[in-house]
C-alpha cells in the first residue's frame, strides 16, 4: 500500500491526480471528507499522532509531503512524529519531498535538513530524499507586476532556477511507484534554466524596476502573513537577488526522473497569469 500525504492542496493534491484509479493507493489528510471520491482515505494529523498509528497500519511505501507552513520546532515536532510513527508501524520506505540544496541559505531549510537527517538515523526505514526547487508558479506570485505593470520585487540581477509544480508531482510519482530503485538516493530537482526579475517581466509584458528589501519587509508584514512568514519572504528575495538559487544548470536529476525536458519556468508563469 502507498499512502500519500497533505492532498488536500498543493503539492500532494497534484500528486493524487497522477495516482487516481491506481489499486493500493491511498490518500493521508487532516480533513479526509475533502479527499476526491473514489479515493480511499485515513485521517492523518501530524499534529495528532495519535492518528498515525491506525493511518499507517499495512502502508509499505509512504510518500510524505512536507508540513512546512509553520515555525521550525510546529514542522520538526510533525516530521518527528510521522517518522517515528512509521517505524512502528512497520511502512518499509518514506519517500520525503524536501528542499533542494542551494537553499540552506533560506529561512526554512533547518526543518527540512533535520528530517533528512532523521530519515538517514532511521534503523528500520529504507528513504528516498526529492529536493525540490522553489516552484515556478511561487516566483510567479512574488514577482507579479502591481496595478502600475511594473515588477518591484527585490530581486535585483538575480535568478531562481524555479521549477514547475506539475514536474515535481510527476517526478513524485514516478519514484514512488518503484521506490526500491530509488532507495538511499537524494535527488536535486530543480529547473535546467534559472529566470531572473527581468526574464519574468518580460513574459509578462511588463517591466522591471526592482525595489528594496526594506520595502518588501514592510509590506509582508502590513499584509495578513503571519510572523514567521515575513523572514521566510524576505529571506527568499534575498538569496535570490544574490545569486544563491540560481542551480547548476543543464539537465540534472529532475530530467532524469521525468524521462523528458521540465516544463520551462517562464510558460508556467505565463500561463499561470
């Protein structure tokens, strides 16, 4: 048995789509009721292990998306509680959607390096680690033009080597499906071509005059973000403008799980408008 979890949104939810109809598959959310029909579900509340146990019983192949939308002791006190809930009920691997490397710059890769690390301590537990670049569709969001048709975000000269959502489900799934011949490997996934402020307006039809930190500081936390989102924005502006998430370049590890070219950040941000 597979068990997905977080489809109720995101990630996870495209996840699902590719698996649908498939015997063996199942779906893990804190509010199973809004899982689609014709998809089994348990409730799975990282934040209830109580839940888990039962969630888990009989699932060989776990495929965890991570629970990142919060402080780093809320997402490290959840992976703790999924892994260690795994190990006793005896799933054989965990598949763990993490961040890619360059981002050990930003301000929430901590969560993400220690539950690769506990995946790695595990005595029971065979893993397989996706580091997943920042998704085009976010760069998208950040750097959208204002009213004016002008991009302001603070991005300076720098580039994101973003990746569509879509390619990373896929590359999920694909994994998944035959997780022994990914086991013990860690995977960089992220866009063959880095995009920068300017690529984007361009796309976009409009232009680009980028703005300050201070600036993007103050209005984050003007709007309704939560604290612990303000240095998590900021932070992400930061390592992009100087030249932190810009990726190797070339086809890479996410081509290969694909079997074929990503889809390139700028259509998806294009089409996303």
């Amino acid at each position: 048995m597979l068990l997905v979890t977080g489809v109720n949104g995101g990630l996870g939810a495209l996840v699902l789509e590719r698996l649908a109809g498939r015997e063996g598959v199942v779906a893990g959310s804190r509010t199973p009721e809004r899982v689609p029909d014709g998809v089994p579900a348990r409730l799975v509340d990282f934040d209830r292990p109580e839940t888990l146990a039962a969630a888990f019983a009989g699932v060989r192949t776990l495929l965890m998306v991570s629970a990142g939308a919060a402080e780093d002791d809320v997402v490290i006190a959840r992976h703790g509680a999924a892994i260690a809930a795994a190990e006793r009920a005896g799933v054989e691997h965990v598949i763990y959607t993490s961040l890619s490397g360059d981002g050990d710059h930003l301000p929430y890769a901590l969560a993400h390096r220690w539950t690769e690390r506990r995946l790695r301590a595990s005595a029971t537990l065979r893993w397989t680690v996706l580091r997943n670049g920042l998704y085009a569709e976010f760069l998208g969001a950040i750097a959208a033009p204002g009213p004016d048709g002008v991009i302001s975000a603070p991005l300076g000269d720098g580039k994101l080597a973003a990746v569509a959502r879509a390619d990373l489900a896929e590359a999920a799934v694909n994994v998944a499906l035959a997780p022994g011949a990914h086991a013990g490997r860690t995977y960089e996934l992220v866009g063959e071509r880095a995009v920068g402020g300017a690529e984007v307006a361009g796309a976009l039809g409009a232009a680009y005059r980028p703005g300050r930190l201070t600036e993007a500081r103050a209005a984050a936390a003007a709007s309704d973000a939560q604290d612990f989102q303000v240095p998590m924005l900021v932070g992400t502006y930061s390592a992009i403008a100087h030249g932190f998430l810009a990726g190797p370049g070339g086809p890479g590890d996410l081509a290969a799980l694909l079997g074929r070219e990503p889809r390139p950040a700028l259509e998806v941000i294009a089409a996303g408008r």
